[in-house]
C-alpha cells in the first residue's frame, strides 16, 4: 500500500475529503518525524513506538575492489511493533 492508496482507505472509513484526509496524514508523519528527531519517542498503544536508535562506527569492504573503508557512526529510526499490532499480523 503506497501513500494514495493509504489516504483512499482512511477516507472511505471515516467519510472525509481525500484532500483533508491527506492534509491529516502529512500532518501526522511530520509531527512523527520532527518528534523522533528531537529525540523523544513517540508510542502509539496497540500499534508500535518510533524512537532513536544509534549504529556505532565500523569497517566494511568495497564489494567491488575488497578495500577496507570506515563507515561512520550514523543515528537510526526504530519501530517496535505493539502487540494487538503483531497479534493482528498473527492471526491472519
């Protein structure tokens, strides 16, 4: 499911314009994104929370040529699936 077909679903259910139903999804993902990117963790109960994690700095190789290259440090996004959430995939 891509992002119109998302926007399409959530209309149908609760009978509101594609365009304010859309408008409510971007709003939702930036008040997600810019929360998790201060830091904090944002837990929806019964579907998963969104928080930092943190990748420490290592070695990898060039497929291509075999040469070591350092890979830094990066931050990372975690999503831990709630459990009505995993129940939900689960069961079907």
């Amino acid at each position: 499911m891509n992002k119109q077909e998302l926007v399409d679903a959530v209309a149908a259910v609760t009978d509101e314009s594609k365009a304010a139903t859309g408008a409510m999804i971007d709003a939702v993902i930036a008040a997600i994104t810019g929360a998790v990117t201060k830091g904090d963790t944002v837990q929806l109960i019964g579907f998963g929370s969104f928080s930092t994690g943190a990748r420490a700095a290592r070695v990898g190789r060039n497929p291509a040529t075999g040469a070591e290259m350092q890979i830094a440090a990066a931050k990372t996004v975690k999503f831990t699936a709630g459990k009505a959430f995993k129940d939900a995939v689960n069961a079907s």
